[in-house]
C-alpha cells in the first residue's frame, strides 16, 4: 500500500482504569494518510478501550490524542469531525433505505443540497451498494448493513477511518468487499486504524501492526519488522537438478544460514531474511555444481508472532 508523509493521528501515555483494574497502560502509536494500522489483541486486550478514548467516546485518565493536528478531548467537535467511526455494533435504522440512512446521518454532519446527494451517491458506489440503494435496509444481508456503516463513517469525507472490527459475522461476499473498499480508501490517502479477529486481515490489510495485550503495546511494526524482531526465520526450498549434495553442504557453511539439508532433488534451508540472501544462495548452489530450478520461500508469519507475544491466539 501506499504510505504518504503526514501524520494524521498521534497518541501517546493514553490510560484508563475502571476501580483497580487498569485497562489501558500508556498506549500510544501513530497513523500517516495512505497507511492502514493494525491493532490486535485478544479479547480483554485493551482494543476497545483505546478505540474509545481515540475517537473521544470515553474520557481518558491521561495522555495525549491529536487528529490531523488538533487536540482531541471528550468535549471538542473540531478533532471529532475528522474522524470516521464504525462500531462493532451495526447502528442503522432498519424501516430506512440506505439512501435514506446517508441522507439522516449526512445532516447530522451538516451537510445538505447537491453537496450531500452527490456525496451519498459517491459512497454507494464505493460500498457497492448502489444498486440496493432504495431498499429497506431490514432487508439486507447483515454484510450489506456493515457496507452501509461504513458509508456513514465516509460521508463526510474523514481523515482518520477507525473500524472495528467490521466483517465480524458477514457473508464471504460481503467480506470481501469490506477489504477491497478499505484497500481502496488507504490507497486513496485515507488513515485507516483497524482491528480485527481475523489474522488474514491483517496481513492483508495492514501497513503496520501494533500488538496489545493486559493493556500495553507489546511490539509495533511492519510484518516484516515484527518477525525480525522476535528472530524468527524463513524456511526455503530450492529445488533442482545437479550436485545437490554438494551445494546443500556449501549452503550449509554459510554464517547467514541456520541449517540446510538435502531431501532428494530438494534443499530445505533455515534462513533469516530469505529474500534479500536469495542472490547469495543460488551463487553458492551454482558453485557447488547444482541448477536451481524453483525457489519456495515461507516466511512467518503474524500468527506466529502473535502467539509468541501474547501465549494466546487472536480469537481467544
């Protein structure tokens, strides 16, 4: 995905204790225009909490948010209105058509005329629900009403999207579309902070990651980042044809290079950062008398981490 320059939301020292039991423990992280950040967790993590005080739901015990370069508070609308929400909940009206329901929330954000009907028009098309547009919303697939949240959350044209956990229940197709959609929009130079229970997304999603547990980041980064922090390592198959023995034997003495065995016309190597030694590996496979003919790289991947950080998967 696309990163731009400019930070379009900083926090920092955020906590929150309910009596003596601290929920968030100075959580912060920042997210750029065009970049999608990840928050994951397990249940009971914090995610919810830190959502809350950052889209200036729930007043915080301390620390710092900005959006787009003002100070949010619980009281402030300036902050506020940069900010596109969508709960985990699904908050539209079911006797009202989705035009019906951009029309009532557009005027919440003051919108009217030409400017909202064109701009109702746009977020149909961009939900890919354009052609239901007219229907009752209690008649659509619980996929459609979460499309339809989102198109609330894009009416007025936010900076910072916050989603939370927004294909929780939802068709594949639905699904789907979902992520193509925030795709779409972090591409476009939207921020994008995102959680969700389902590991796949955010590899697919998310620029970087940020993992919380018991209320404090544990680690934040890119993928690759995260797993070169925990110094995890990439397992890769060269298969080929010559004197494997002998360039399994040269990889092997290579200091990159944790472990390289010969399985048949196949070496199985234990690599860390497999992609940028590639070069190197096939030099030395070559030297040794062998022709690679395929290359299989398995790097690990946020899962792995994931369970290394917290001792818990995603969905516990």
């Amino acid at each position: 995905m696309n990163i731009k320059n400019g930070r379009v939301l900083e926090c920092s020292g955020l906590r929150k204790s309910y009596g003596d039991i601290a929920a968030v423990k100075g959580v912060g992280f920042h997210i750029s225009s065009g970049e999608c950040y990840g928050l994951l967790g397990p249940n009971g993590a914090g995610k919810t909490t830190t959502i809350s005080m950052v889209c200036g739901l729930l007043k915080r015990d301390a620390g710092e948010v900005t959006i787009d370069g003002n100070r949010l508070d619980i009281s402030t609308t300036s902050a506020k209105g940069a900010i596109g929400y969508v709960p985990q909940e699904v908050a539209v009206y079911p006797d009202l058509s989705a035009r019906e329901n951009l029309a009532f929330f557009g005027q919440l954000y003051g919108m009217r005329g030409k400017e909202l009907a064109g701009r109702i028009d746009e977020v149909l098309e961009v939900t890919g629900l354009a052609e239901r547009a007219d229907d009752r919303t209690d008649k659509y697939s619980g996929g459609m009403k979460r499309r339809l949240n989102i198109g609330i959350a894009l009416l007025h044209r936010p900076r910072l999207l916050v989603l939370d956990e927004p294909t929780v229940g939802v068709d594949p197709q639905s699904r789907n579309a979902i992520l193509g959609s925030v795709e779409h929009l972090s591409d476009e130079g939207m921020a994008v902070l995102y959680t969700t229970h389902y590991m796949e997304e955010a590899e697919r999603l998310c620029d970087r990651v940020g993992i919380i547990d018991e209320g404090e980041i544990r680690a934040e980064g890119t993928r690759r980042e995260l797993v070169d922090l925990l110094g995890q390592k990439d397992n890769v198959i060269l298969t080929g044809t010559g004197n494997i023995h002998a360039a399994a034997q040269a990889m092997d003495l290579l200091d990159e290079v944790e472990q390289a065995t010969r399985r048949e016309n196949e070496i199985h190597l234990i690599v860390a950062g497999a992609s940028t030694r590639l070069p190197q590996l096939l030099t030395a496979a070559g030297s040794a008398g062998a022709s690679i003919t395929g290359v299989d790289i398995e790097e690990p991947d946020l899962e792995a981490v994931f369970l290394r950080l917290t001792g818990k998967a995603l969905r516990d």
